[in-house]
C-alpha cells in the first residue's frame, strides 16, 4: 500500500493551498482531485463554482501579494461596492480595514485562480492527481498507519496526517468526523446540508456596454427573502458580468407576505428558481432593456454560462487535531454566506493545515487558524446574527443609517450617534455580538466535543 506523510481530499483553494505548504515544509504530500468538467476549463479539476471576489484584505489574509496574482486571472479591479436596499442604496469605496492592496478589491476567474494555485502545488513538489476520489478514511490514532484512505478504484492510499478539503458538500468530512464524535451523534446532526448550507446560482451574460459598471460590485437586500439571502452584480471582463444570488435551502413560500418582497409575485406557488430570479432582478433593474440583450456566454461557468453551488452558511468547527486530522475551507464552515465569499479563508486554513502536518505540529492547528482569522469570522458571524430576521423595510432603514456601518473594523460610535438613535442601536448590538463571540465561542464543535 503506498504511504505518504500529508493526504489532502479535494483539490480546490485549500486543498491545493495545504498541498503547497506541505510540500515547501518537506513533506510528502498527495491531493486527491475527483475532478469535474467545465465548460471554461480545458481540462479536469476542482469544481471552482464561486462568485470569485476579493476585498483588499482578503489577499493579506491569504498571504499573498496582488503582484503574484497572475494577470490572466484577475478580471476586474474594483473601486467600490453598491449596495441596494429596496428603495435606498449605499456607495462603499473602502472596506475599512489595513490593507497593502491599495484598491478596494477585485473580481477574479475562479477556475484559473484554482489552476494557478494548482500549479503551485505541484511547483513545490506535491503529487495533484486528478479523477481520484475518496470513498472513506478510517483512523487509528495509534495504529501504524494512523489513516488509510479508500479509493473508489479499490486502491488504498496510507498517510500520517490527512487534510480534508472538500467544500461545503462534506462528502467526505462528514463520514471521517463522525469516527470521533460522541456514540449517537452524526456530522450530519451538527451541520445538516439543508441548514449548514446556502444554495447559490449564478449566470455568465453579456451586458449591454453603457450598462456594464467595471468598478464596482452590486448587491441588493431586502428584495427576496431568506436569512443572507440576495441577488448580485459582478463585472469580469467587459462587458460580461456574472449575475447570480445566494439563498438558503428549503425556504416555504407561505412563511412570507408575497408583497413584500419585489423579487416575489402573487402567483408564485413556491420559491422562485434561480433562473427565474435573476430574469426578475434584471427585469427590476433594467425596466428598458429585454432579456436578450443580456445573452448568457455559454462557454464560461460550469455548463452553458450557468453554475449552481452550496455556501457554507453556517459557524465553522474546530478539527480533530489529536488524530492527525485538519478540516479545512469550505468544509470547517469558512465560508460566509453573508458577504457570498470564502476562498481567502480556504487558502489562508489550508496553507495552516499543510505546513504544522508536515512539521507534525498539527495539534496547533485550531490555535493557529483561529488566531490568523478570528476577526474575520467573528464579523462575518456578528453581522449574520445581526440581520436574522430583516424584512424589507430592516434593510431601508440600515441604508438611510449607513455611517453607522461604514466602517468594519468596529463601527465608530461618533457615525453611530450621527445615524440617530437606529445608529447607536445598530452598533451596540453589533459590538455586544462580536463580544460575545470571543475566545471562539464562534465554533459550534469544539477540539474538546471529540471522542480522541
């Protein structure tokens, strides 16, 4: 049976990220790519579906510079973001945070940006095998060897450490975790798909040029309901721009007051799907345009300009660290489904989780990702809790006491007393949030809550 020194499932940010810094640090390491077509990829690989954004201080946190961004990648550098309510709006032109990239962020093509890091992998000497996929792992933390990964050939595969980095779907996560936790309690009980996750649905389309805005992302709340739920606008390059939305799964129709909600109509039966969506959105938006003049570019996204993926959605884990083993990414939760973004903690988790494996230091690995990103999180997290239950008019009336949240880093009271009584209400509840979020209370499966 081959044996190596670091096994990473999936071969996406994190995966490649993990497999990069094992390999630099002198390990052996292996990702394991089950590999999916698409229509904007020449070849097999990661599945790559995500909105493909970044904000000035993602690229830090994912320790990288934008010089070492390939050119080819990068789509569009933006000076701002819009943000629409149903009848106010907001410009933001700073994310509010230090950041080396002196812009306000950019929109990036997702499947190269997962090649390039790919490329990477495998630079630093890391085995990419793609059209491999994992059926199972199964751990003795004792035995030797610790994990032995089954593969759907039939080969088997041994490794000391593995790293799993296979998204949001935790097609394998959840099978390995639940060798570690208590008797009667299942992964599919702490993170069940249909409430750990979003749905998101997004379409490549050609925009009409006077329409196309290069330097901004779009995003409008309050006008289809579900927790973090909305429609946006991202320009890649021009005049193309991938319209889509982020919605969570299972929402009833009947939990709702139909006209409240602009993207909603008296006739509809259910939820609207996500093609239906943005035809309304666009329709909304663009009252003097059809929609063929935003024809869909059939030869970028997964399959004919379109792609349909899960968010993570939910509060990430901690990891089993004491049996060798590192989630990573997607699959610990880091995704937000609030700000429709992720990929910088995957990196940042993955390339954490490679370099203390292959120093077999991996039991500081929820130490250390927590202190690379506990801020973050706890933001992401804070704001989510904070527009729980927002209707409509909720979202109106943030926008007209936007100051008040202008600035992430903590919400300066002197903008919150100048947005009124609303403001100070906004901040106190967003300080006592992120507060009480504090020493990774944010976690919702601790390293203790495992049977190791």
């Amino acid at each position: 049976m081959e044996h190596v020194d670091v096994a990473i499932v999936g071969g996406g940010p994190a995966g490649s990220s993990a497999a990069a810094a094992a390999a630099d640090h002198g390990a052996d390491a292996v990702v394991l790519e089950k590999g999916v077509p698409r229509a904007d990829r020449d070849r097999t690989g990661p599945d790559s579906t995500d909105a493909a954004g970044l904000l000035d201080y993602w690229i830090d946190l994912m320790e990288f510079s934008v010089d070492e961004i390939p050119d080819h990648v990068i789509l569009s550098e933006l000076d701002g973001a819009k943000f629409y309510g149903p009848n106010n709006d907001l410009v933001m032109t700073e994310t509010g945070i230090d950041a080396s990239y002196d812009g306000f962020g950019l929109t990036f093509h997702r499947a190269r940006f997962d090649d390039w890091l790919r490329e990477r992998a495998t630079a630093a000497g890391a085995d990419y095998r793609v059209g491999v996929s994992v059926r199972s792992v199964e751990t003795d933390v004792h035995g030797d060897p610790r994990h032995t990964l089954r593969l759907a050939d039939g080969d088997d595969l041994s490794a000391d450490y593995v790293v799993l980095a296979d998204g949001p779907q935790r097609t394998v996560t959840g099978g390995v975790l639940d060798q570690f936790l208590p008797a009667g309690q299942q992964m599919s009980d702490v993170l069940p798909s249909t409430t750990a996750n979003h749905i998101a649905y997004q379409e490549h389309r050609r925009m009409p040029e006077e329409l196309f805005d290069p330097d901004h992302i779009e995003f409008w709340w309050g006008i289809m309901p579900g927790h973090t739920a909305y429609p946006w606008i991202f320009p890649n390059d021009p005049p193309v721009a991938r319209i889509g939305l982020t919605m969570p799964i299972g929402l009833d129709i009947d939990d709702y007051d139909v006209a409240e909600w602009d993207l909603l109509e008296e006739s509809d039966e259910g939820i609207p799907r996500g093609n239906e969506y943005i035809r309304r959105l666009l329709r909304r938006q663009f009252p003097d345009y059809e929609l063929a003049d935003f024809p869909l570019v059939e030869d970028r996204g997964k399959s004919g300009g379109t792609e349909t993926y899960p968010i993570s959605s939910t509060r990430p884990i901690e990891s089993p660290v004491g049996a060798g083993i590192a989630v990573t990414g997607g699959a610990m939760g880091g995704t937000s489904a609030f700000h429709e973004g992720g990929d910088h903690v995957a990196v940042r988790t993955g390339k954490i989780a490679g370099r203390l494996a292959a120093q077999d230091s991996l039991e500081r690995y929820n130490d250390e990702w927590q202190a690379a990103l506990d801020d973050e999180i706890r933001r992401n997290v804070t704001f989510a809790d904070l527009v729980r239950d927002w209707g409509p008019s909720d979202w109106d009336r943030a926008f007209e006491t936007a100051t008040a949240l202008q600035d992430v880093r903590g919400i300066k009271a002197d903008a919150a007393l100048r947005g009124g009584l609303h403001g100070v209400e906004l901040v106190a509840r967003y300080k006592w949030g992120k507060f009480g979020y504090r020493g990774s209370r944010y976690a919702q499966l601790h390293e203790d809550d495992y049977t190791v």
